[in-house]
C-alpha cells in the first residue's frame, strides 16, 4: 500500500453491473483519497461506460487480469454476483490486498469467518458494505436513541417493502443454493444489519417465507421477529409483493414512538446518475413532507407526533471511513465479525422458516 500522505489509495473493482456502477464506482470516486484504477467487466458495453464516466481507470476483462495488477493497488472492491464473493475476497487477500466486499459478505456466517480469519493472519483490511447503517432514516433513529427521545425502546419494526410482481430474472431470482438469491439475504441482510447495530445481539429467531410471485423459485416475501439480548423485540419485513407500503420504521418506547415512511434518496440519485459533492450540497437530504413523526398516543397519518427533521443520508462516508482505516489502521466501518453475525442471524431465520418453528442462538449473535 502507498502510505504516501496526500497519494489516493488505488482501487480495483470486480464488477460493474448494478452494485458496481450504481454504488461502489461512484462513491469511491466520490471520496477523498481514493482514485478508481481498474475494473473488472468483461462486457464491451460495460467497458466503454467504464471509461466514459472514469476516463482515469483503467478496464480488464477478468479478475485474473484484475490480480495480476495487486501490486499497483492497494484495495479490493467485490461487487460481482454473489457466489463470487468468497473466492474474489479469497483471492484478493492472498493476492496482499485489502478487500471490501457488497452484502452479503458470504453465502454462510462459517464463509465468513474463514474470510475474517484469513484477512486478520495476513493483517488486512476486510469490511462488508453495509451501506444502509448511512440511510437517512437510520441515522436520524440513531440520534433519537442517543439523545432519549423515546425512552426504553421494547419493539422496533422495519420494512423494505416493494411492488415488483413480475420477475426480472437472474442469479437474483435463481434457486441454486450458490447463487445466494431470495429477498432473505438481499435485503434482509440489510434490515438484519441494522436492527443488530442498534439492538444489540439476538437471542432467537422466528421467521417465515413464501415465494409469491407467479414463477418465483426463491423467497420474495418474508418476516423476521427476533429477540434481542438486551429485550427489545424486532420485528422485520421484506417483500417484492407489497402494492400499499408500510412505515419504513416504527419504533415503539416507553416515552414515545417514532415513525417514517418513504426510502433513503440515495439509491435513487445514483441511479439517476447523481453523485456526492454535485450540485448544491444538499447529498442525501429529503423534503420536510418526507419527515418522520415522534410522540405519543396518536397517528401520525392523523397529525399526531411531531415532525422530527431526517439527517441527511451519507453513503459517502463508509468509503471516507475505509481510507481512514487503511491510513491509520483502526477498525474499518463494517467489519467481517459483524457481517457474520448478520449471516447467522439469516442462517437462523431460514431454518425457522423451514422447520416453522423458533430458532434459539445460545451465544448471541
């Protein structure tokens, strides 16, 4: 690695589909001290939008091409299918490469573990992309139980809710066990990721899964009530067949609730083709119309509760967090530990799911 004060730390992307040119290109261009070196695609389509959006970086067809240039670069980005993530993240590492890798981080919390292993004996850099702990409403919720607006919280409840009734096809939408599909380990891992960050550790899992959409081989609608050691009760939705939305949150305490509809904007903008640090400085924000609620005893769709103003989402800083960790050496903003721990809670969800019964998780997780 270039430890040079004031050089960006150089980038190597497997994979520009929709992880990597939707989130991981832009943010890491975004970032101070990063520069996006090489990606990995194979398409020729892929290749020339490579090099129109990142005149600088540099296009191979394969991620042999990728580690054979390891020595120019000094982090892995892993944002291909999800049964590449393992041997990409494997071979990176062995390669002396600090490595990032999209949720989830691997197809089992034992995968996991063994990357987390392998990362610590060689004393690099391994982090899952949790994007979503920089989500708008996630931050804003943050600050509520810093500050005690809502007391004791006992219930939390959480929902990526979508109306996507046709399917699209893909390793997203396939049942082959290596191609880690279903709404389970999509965005579950995303809403299991966030309720542990807040919550702390569960102790047992309770889940059930359907595939409802005409076709579908693999979950798009699944629920997850779970209990953390501390007490809390979570309660998390997921599914692509959802034609009214829920709240996005809704947190129960013993002083006050709070409540949010509507997503984080920041998926959105990047698709869009905005990036952080355009226009004029409002990255992340939403309208005041878009506010969540926090009292006691009434609606929110009838007025009750004040309006409480959303922090602005910040994707941008996990990637600010990555080069403060590989300048410094602290810990990175997401960990393997942490990722894993995610993963045993899903790993527990889809044996509950299956055996329709609790799944207790004696140490924690």
């Amino acid at each position: 690695m270039d430890g040079t004060p004031g050089t960006p730390l150089r980038v190597g992307l497997f994979g520009y589909g929709l992880a990597g040119s939707v989130f991981h290109a832009p943010l890491v261009a975004a970032t101070d001290g990063l520069v996006l070196d090489t990606v990995v695609t194979g398409d020729p389509e892929r290749q020339k939008q490579v090099r129109a959006a990142y005149p600088g970086a540099t296009t191979v067809a394969t991620a042999d091409d990728l580690l054979a240039r390891a020595e120019r670069l000094d982090l892995a980005v892993v944002a291909s299918p999800n049964r590449t993530h393992v041997p990409l993240a494997t071979a990176a590492l062995e390669a002396g490469l600090p490595v990032v890798v999209d949720k989830p981080l691997a197809a089992t919390a034992a995968e996991a573990d063994e990357l987390a292993t392998l990362a610590d004996a060689r004393g690099l850099l391994l982090s899952a992309f949790h994007n979503r702990r920089w989500d708008n409403d996630f931050r804003t919720l943050a600050a509520l139980l810093a500050d005690g607006s809502l007391g004791d919280v006992h219930r939390f409840e959480s929902r990526f809710e979508r109306w996507r009734p046709a399917l699209r096809g893909g390793w997203r939408d396939s049942a082959d066990p290596a191609d880690v599909g279903g709404l389970l380990y999509d965005l579950g891992s995303h809403l299991v990721d966030q309720a542990l960050t807040l919550f702390g550790p569960v102790t047992s899992v309770y889940a059930e899964s359907d595939a409802r959409r005409a076709g579908s081989v693999v979950d798009d609608d699944d629920f997850l009530a779970l209990v953390h050691a501390g007490g809390v009760r979570t309660h998390l939705w997921m599914t692509a067949m959802a034609p009214q939305l829920g709240p996005r949150f809704r947190v129960l305490g013993s002083r006050a609730g709070y409540v949010k509809y509507g997503l984080d904007p920041q998926e959105a903008a990047l698709r869009d083709g905005r990036r952080p640090g355009d226009g004029d400085g409002t990255w992340g924000a939403e309208p005041e119309s878009a506010w969540g609620r926090l009292g006691a005893g009434e609606s929110p769709l009838t007025g009750g509760g004040e309006p409480v103003p959303t922090l602005p989402g910040a994707y941008p800083a996990y990637y600010a967090g990555i080069v403060e960790a590989l300048r410094t050496g602290t810990p990175p903003p997401v960990t393997g530990a942490e990722a894993a721990a995610t993963l045993r809670v899903l790993e527990a969800a889809r044996r509950s799911a299956a055996e329709g019964r609790v799944v207790r998780l004696a140490d924690g997780a």
